[in-house]
C-alpha cells in the first residue's frame, strides 16, 4: 500500500466565513465537556476529555476512546493506530489535527482504562451525553468516518452488517454520508493480514473520499 499523502502542509484550508457567534458557541460547549465529571468515579485516571471540533470542520471521525498514551498526551490518535490512521487517510499530522479540517470526536472523551485483554469498552453515558450537540455544532461536514464496533453500532444501528468484516466490505451502502472502518490499533494486524481487499479496494476509495470532502 503506498503511503503517499494526499494533503500536505502547504493544502489550502477551506475558506468558507464563520460568523463569530458558532465559534464562541464551540467554545461554551468545548468548555462544558472539559468539566465533565460525569463519568468520573468509573475512570481510573480520572476524567480527560480528549476531543477536537470545529464549526468549520470537513471530516467528522468518530473512534472508539483515548488510550493510555492519548491519556497522558492529550493529543487524540497520538499513538500507533494514529499513525496508521493517517497513512489510510493519506494526510500529514498537521491537517490530521487541523480542527478547521478534521473534527475528532470518540465514542467515550475519557480513557476508559485497562482491563484483562486490553482497554476496557467506551463509557456507555458518553456518547448519549455530548455526540448530538458536538454534532449540531458542526455544520459543515462531507464526511463522518466511523471506526471500529462501537462507532459502526450507534451510528449505523440496524443498518449494520453481522460482522464488522462485512460492514466495511459493504462500504458503497452507507457512502458518501459514512465510510465504515476496522480499528487501526496493532492489534488488528492478523485481520488485515486475513483481509488484503482493504488495503487494495478501501483505502484508495477512502482516500478519494477525504480528498473530496477536502477540497
């Protein structure tokens, strides 16, 4: 698979005008999500919420929850499935994390924490709790971009395949509103290993689709 980057830093950023008052209301509700506390007996590390919006934001993404490292960085995707994230995308880490660009939201803002094979599932009161007003705060999205079970279960519901496999395979469904992803944790290298189709037929076609939701 070629890694070869589609957006650099020299790519134009979009120029439609914000009017101050849907930057101030991110702001208020950025502001409101950082005192979050809602969740915080059950988080281990206690509550760090780790999100990037922005009124004028392309892409909407919409992963699983923070991991340790994202955790103690507060830089969401800072880790090796951000890297190979990005790779599938095409794009560098300075338009990856241009919230003017990409809007980075997961299923749980908080580090879940550890449990026996791995981090433990998103916090069920999350998503409910803040996804459909960082959404209205968005009014420019082309693209969401789910990845993994648990953003495919919410926002996809019973427009969902069996497996995962299938739901990702079943791509041209649910475009251009929703490209359907794996997990790009390390974990996840005997499934594509198992499924070379996605690195032959979807990353061209989700790079396509980033490109013109960019643009």
């Amino acid at each position: 698979m070629s890694t070869q980057r589609l957006f650099a830093n020299d790519s134009p950023l979009p120029t439609t005008p914000l009017r101050r008052s849907s930057a101030s209301r991110v702001d208020a509700l950025l502001s409101e999500i950082q005192a979050c506390r809602v969740c915080e007996a059950h988080l281990p590390l206690g509550p760090r919420p780790i999100v990037r919006i922005s009124p004028s934001a392309r892409i909407l993404m919409v992963g699983q929850a923070p991991g340790l490292k994202v955790h103690e960085s507060g830089i969401p995707w800072n880790d090796a499935s951000g890297k190979r994230l990005r790779e599938w995308l095409g794009v560098e880490e300075s338009v990856f994390y241009d919230p003017r660009r990409f809007a980075i939201v997961p299923m749980s803002l908080c580090y879940p924490g550890r449990g026996h094979s791995g981090d433990l599932p998103p916090r069920p009161e999350c998503a409910p709790l803040w996804h459909e007003r960082i959404l209205s705060s968005l009014p420019h999205i082309r693209l969401t971009i789910l990845i993994g079970q648990y953003a495919l279960a919410k926002y996809l519901g019973e427009r969902r395949q069996t497996t995962l496999t299938e739901t990702v395979a079943a791509w041209k469904s649910y475009a251009p509103q929703f490209i359907t992803l794996p997990h790009p944790s390390p974990r996840n290298q005997n499934w594509l290993k198992q499924n070379p189709w996605f690195d032959r037929e979807i990353v061209p076609m989700l790079r396509k689709h980033v490109a013109d939701a960019l643009a």
